[in-house]
C-alpha cells in the first residue's frame, strides 16, 4: 500500500510523467471560426430571371425529339438483343 502511494506521488508531481495532449487534441482547444454569414434573400430583378428561365427551356429538354436514325439503331439494338435471348436458349 505505500508503494502505491509513493508512485502516485511521483505521478502527479512529476511533469514529465504527465501525459502531453496530442496534435489533435489541442486543435480542439482553439477557437472557433464565426459562423458563415446567412444567405441573402433574392432581389426582385433576379426572381424575375429564374422566372424566366423556367418557362423557356431550351432545345435540350424538349422530348420526343428522335431522329430515324435514332429510331433504326433502337430497333436494331431490339432484334439483336431478341435474336442473342433465342441463341442462348
């Protein structure tokens, strides 16, 4: 029982035998950075762009746009997917 008492006396007196706060633990003492500011609402002038983007699509978001060409390599793609499915059977 008093060797245990003499190494803990040595434990906290020493401060070489204290323990040293790692790299990461000291990050974690320093002082925050101030929070992002809050966004801004929109001004009217570009409420009134979005507005008119959404109702102009452009020619890229237009659907049911194919070509023949298009329409032949589906068809194509189709009788070689049915024809390979008929072979493997």
């Amino acid at each position: 029982m008093k060797t245990l008492a003499i190494v803990l006396t040595l434990c906290l007196a020493s401060p070489a035998l204290v323990p040293v706060a790692t790299a990461g633990q000291q990050l974690t003492n320093t002082v925050p950075a101030p929070p992002a500011p809050a966004p801004q609402p929109l001004t009217e002038e570009e409420s009134r762009e979005l507005a008119q983007r959404e109702e102009k699509p452009g020619k890229e978001v237009a659907g049911g746009a194919l070509s023949n060409l298009h329409l032949t390599y589906i068809v194509i793609a189709l009788a070689t997917a049915v024809i390979v499915l008929i072979a493997v059977k």
